[in-house]
C-alpha cells in the first residue's frame, strides 16, 4: 500500500506474528540503455513491527533490514566545518 525508505506497509488478508521476517520482491520499471540487466525485480528483507486490523485485511507495518537509501551521505551543497 505505501513504501518508504525504511519500510512498507503491506495489507494481507491472513494474519503474521509481529517479528515474522518477511522477503518482498518488487517489480521495477526497466530502465532503458542502462545495461542493468533484464532482471527488473528487487529483493528486499523486512521484519514484521505492528500489525493492526482492518475491515477486510490486516495491515502490516514492515522495518527494512537496510534502508533503501544510505542515510550516512551528506547532502549535496552542503558543507561541514570542523572547529578546532
């Protein structure tokens, strides 16, 4: 239903324990002239961290096992001094 960076939240019509480890493969738009290849599939690993339910489904909110994105990366344009 809704992806983030650190997670995902996955609406299932049978119930998981919290802490169950999820695999999630998502389908991804091929890029053209990239030569990444013809697989257009990304594995991601998740844990299980609320589950909640719904009129017809349980809603799962998922923990990325590595974000999607290097958070550790400064930002474009900005500059870090150090003080001495």
């Amino acid at each position: 239903m809704n992806i983030s960076a650190g997670g995902a939240l996955l609406a299932t019509r049978r119930y998981l324990p919290v802490s169950s480890r999820i695999s999630l493969e998502i389908p991804t738009a091929p890029l053209p002239h990239a030569g990444i290849g013809s697989d257009f599939v990304r594995s991601l690993q998740a844990r299980l961290v609320t589950v909640t339910h719904s009129e017809q489904c349980y809603l799962c909110g998922l923990k990325f096992s590595r974000p999607l994105i290097d958070t550790h990366v400064s930002k474009p344009g900005r500059k870090y001094s150090s003080s001495v």
